[in-house]
C-alpha cells in the first residue's frame, strides 16, 4: 500500500478462485480487473473452479486483464492465507506473471508446472477410475457432469490457456 504500486490479490472461497487488481485510494481500494474461475467457463473451461489449475488459469486471465487496464506491476496479495509453496495462491500469481504482468514473487513458490497443467489430478483419477469407480463418481460427481474425461485434463488445460492468449494477442493487434 505504501509503495503506491497495484496490489494483486488472490483469494480462494469453497468454491471458486478469486483475482483483482486493485489500487488503493483515500476513500478505499478501487478495482483495475477482476477475474474469478467461473469466468473461466467463457473460455471452454469444464474442469474444477477450485483446482490448481483453475487458479492459475484464473491468475493468467487476470493478469491479461489488468495489463489491458493499465497496470504495468503489481504487488502480490494473499490476504491472511499462509504463504504455503505450491499453493494455489501461488499458481494464480505464476498465471498473471506468464501473462506479462510483473509480480515480485520467489520462483521457488510456484508450483511446478506438471501440477498447473493438472497432471497429478489426471494420474490420480486414472488410479482411482480403475481402483474404485464408486468413489472416483462420487469424488469427481461435479467435473464429471460436465462431461470432462479427467485424464486428458492437461490437454483441455492447454486448449483454454491458448483461447485466453487468443483472445488478448487479437484485441492488442486490433488496437494499435
């Protein structure tokens, strides 16, 4: 707050991810972009909202979003949540970071990116699709509803992440 610089704050509720880019004023914050992993499902998106890769898809949207609004950097902001390496948290500020949006931010709290792209979630629910279909139905009840097949889960990954690059490479050719 001190530094004058935009805050990037990532929360995560029961159920979703949630990004902004905020500027703090006087008369309180004002809100430069917001992004939440619902929005998400715009791009194609049918996997979890509240995964690791949800939440760094969520960043990397936020992030393309707060360089349309005019920030050039941000300070990360994870509110009271502890600062665990790999988290979720982390992988939102990693999205806006790809993005092109400057976040001072040690590398060695990022996820890696086999967990970003989703790979353990794919691994896990082939060994659990053959070990106990019951409980994979149960656990993955939501995801599966929406027709997703869960070990491709990476690629679908990839797919959305190129329709996000799309979407801001085309506004910024057709804006200049």
């Amino acid at each position: 707050v001190i530094s004058g610089r935009p805050r990037f704050v990532v929360r995560r509720t029961g159920t979703r991810i949630i990004v902004q880019a905020m500027q703090a004023l006087p008369q309180g914050d004002r809100t430069l972009a917001f992004a939440d992993s619902t929005h998400l499902a715009k791009f194609g998106w049918r996997g979890g909202t509240k995964n690791l890769p949800a939440a760094y898809l969520t960043g990397f949207l936020a992030g393309h979003l707060a360089l349309k609004s005019g920030v050039s950097t941000a300070i990360a902001d994870i509110g009271l949540a502890p600062p665990v390496p790999g988290s979720r948290l982390f992988a939102a500020i990693k999205g806006a970071i790809d993005a092109g949006l400057p976040i001072p931010c040690a590398s060695k709290m990022f996820p890696p990116e086999e967990r970003i792209r989703g790979e353990h979630i794919a691994a896990y629910a082939k060994v659990l699709s053959e070990s106990d279909p019951e409980r994979y139905k149960r656990q993955f009840n939501r995801i599966l509803k929406r027709r997703v097949d869960l070990t491709k889960l990476p690629k679908h990954f990839e797919t959305v992440k190129k329709k996000i690059v799309a979407k801001f490479s085309t506004r910024r050719s057709t804006s200049k």
